[in-house]
C-alpha cells in the first residue's frame, strides 16, 4: 500500500490525517493528482470517491463473480474509471483470488 494525499499537495492538500488514505499502488498511480472525472452515464465531471468522506458500499459493488468493480453512483463510476479498477492485471488477479476464497473481501 502507498500513502495517497486524497486532494494532493499539487493542489493545495495537506499532510493530515483527513487529507491522506492508504491506496494500493496501480490505484495511486493512475489517481497521480486527478481529483475529478467523467461519470460516463451522464457525462458530468465528477468529484473522485473520498475514503474519508464516502461509504464504499454505497457507491461500489462487485460483479456476480467478483472480478469487477461497479459503480453504482456517479461517483463509484467516474472514480472505477479514472482509477482504471477494472484493468486487466487486477481483474485476472482477482480471478485467481476469488478461486481459492481470498476474494471477495468481507465488508
Ligand atoms: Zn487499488
């Protein structure tokens, strides 16, 4: 896990607490200093999910096999695009995980 400033320092975020979170490091990397996206239903520039302000469950659920990530708001579906959580390294993966029972995680 990396440590991922939720309004990055580019733009005016701070080192505390509410301003960072733990992102795996594809997620971190492809966020870089995105803070906004298009929700592809409606076409709307979109604030990226909060881990700090938003409920996971709320705006994400996993496909019937668990491989994917949906997005159930605009936000959930801006954020899975913009943060690539769908690719295809993380979707074989967790294939693998979800065969022997690591995946999906439990809430
Ligand atoms: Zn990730």
């Amino acid at each position: 896990m990396t440590i991922d400033h939720i309004q990055p320092t580019s733009k005016g975020g701070l080192n505390t607490i509410e301003n960072l979170c733990l992102a795996c490091r594809t997620c971190n990397e492809y966020k870089s200093d995105t803070t906004e996206a298009i929700d592809p239903l409606t076409n709307q520039l979109i604030l990226l999910f909060n881990p700090r302000q938003h409920n996971w469950q709320e705006h994400f659920q996993w496909s019937n096999d668990a491989s994917h990530i949906e997005g159930l708001t605009a936000i959930g579906r801006a954020t899975a695009i913009a943060l690539r959580m769908n690719n295809p390294v993380i979707v074989a993966t967790r294939k693998r995980w979800f065969s022997i029972g690591w995946h999906p995680p439990e809430n």
